[in-house]
C-alpha cells in the first residue's frame, strides 16, 4: 500500500477538499478521486508527485504519460 492524497477542486482551480488514504496503486486512488469528485475537477499526489490532474483541474499539473519516471525538480524558495 502506498501512500496519496486526492485534492477536489473547484472550478476555479482552489482547493474544495483534500484527503488522505493508502491505496494499492496510484490507479486505485485516481478511480477513488473520482468517486469521491462527483464529476469536479481533482488531483491525485503521491507525495511531492501530481500523478494524475484531469483537464478541468486548471492546475499547472497535466497527468504524466503511463510509464513514465517523474523527477521532481527543486523549487526556489523565495
């Protein structure tokens, strides 16, 4: 089981809902997003990684494509 957090949101991009559960796999916690959406736009995070933003979420985030390895790159602090 590993660890992700579904963020609901709005239309406008900002945060409605956030929760956090274990899920076998990051395909389990997405189908879980949209259950728990209701059809409103919503992420799916494994930690410092957006696995999965549908298009509505007008997050800076798009879903990486499948098999793909992300890095995260070191933000700025300013």
């Amino acid at each position: 089981m590993q660890h992700y957090e579904i963020r609901v949101l709005k239309d406008n991009g900002s945060l409605s809902l956030k929760m956090a559960n274990d899920y076998i796999n990051a395909n389990a916690a997405i189908a879980a997003g949209r259950r728990i959406s209701r059809g409103s736009p919503f992420e799916v995070w494994r930690g410092d990684t957006c696995v999965y933003a549908n298009d509505r979420a007008g997050s800076p985030y798009q879903t990486p494509p499948p098999g793909a390895r992300l890095r995260i790159e070191p933000q700025p602090v300013s």
